[in-house]
C-alpha cells in the first residue's frame, strides 16, 4: 500500500464523493462496478483505468481492496470507461509488485514497480 493510513481515510470521507460524479470527465477515470463477495449488493468504484489492446490494467496503491477483491471472486466486472462507453471484463488477476505483465501500460509499469496492479482482459 502507496498510500498512508490517513490519506486513505480522508480519501474515502472526503475525496470521492467530490470525485465520483466528475470523473467521467477526467481521462484515465472509470467506474467499476462489482458485486459484494457475501452480500450479492452492487457497488461502484471509482478507479484510474488504462487499456492496452484487449486488456484494462488498474494500479492498487491502497494494495488488494474490497473492490479488487469482489472482481477477482467473481471472475470479471463492468467498467465504464472516459467518455462513456461500458466494456466487461474477465480473468481478472493480481500482478505482485515488481512481476510485470505484458497488458502493463507505461503508467502501471510505473505504479508495478511499488505495488501491485489488477489485470483483466475485456470482453467484446
């Protein structure tokens, strides 16, 4: 985890809910959708995306979250990309610090070099 304790908490409180209507219109910003691992309840994640090919490549700097978490238990997710458009994805995977990945872009490179990146391959 990148990101301190309280920085994540002040993040969570304050940041995204400011963030989460606006960040359709930020390049890199999608929304995640998934699904409680216990509950079944929807939930939305706001979350800095990039795609390379036929794969979508997350940085987790506040490490395995919740959400990281429910898209691996249920095999894929929605996520609806800047500028709109919806894609899902399968064979969601953590890539450990340091492992690398072919679907990296430069930008998950970078954060993969400190922490780990969630990969998933889109479907259609």
């Amino acid at each position: 985890m990148l990101v301190p304790e309280k920085l994540e908490r002040f993040q969570i409180k304050y940041i995204n809910p400011v963030m989460a209507p606006i960040a359709r219109f930020l390049p890199s910003f999608a929304r995640v959708t998934h699904y409680g691992r216990k509950s079944g309840v929807a939930y939305e994640a706001t979350v800095n995306a990039f795609r390379k090919g036929d794969s979508i490549s997350i940085g987790l700097i506040h490490g395995k979250t919740n959400w990281s978490k429910n898209v691996v238990a249920a095999g894929g997710a929605e996520i609806k990309l800047f500028g709109g458009k919806t894609v899902r994805v399968t064979n969601p995977r953590y890539v450990e610090q340091g492992q690398g990945d072919p679907a990296l872009t430069a930008a998950t490179r970078r954060v993969n070099k400190r922490a780990g990146v969630l990969v998933a391959d889109i479907v259609g």
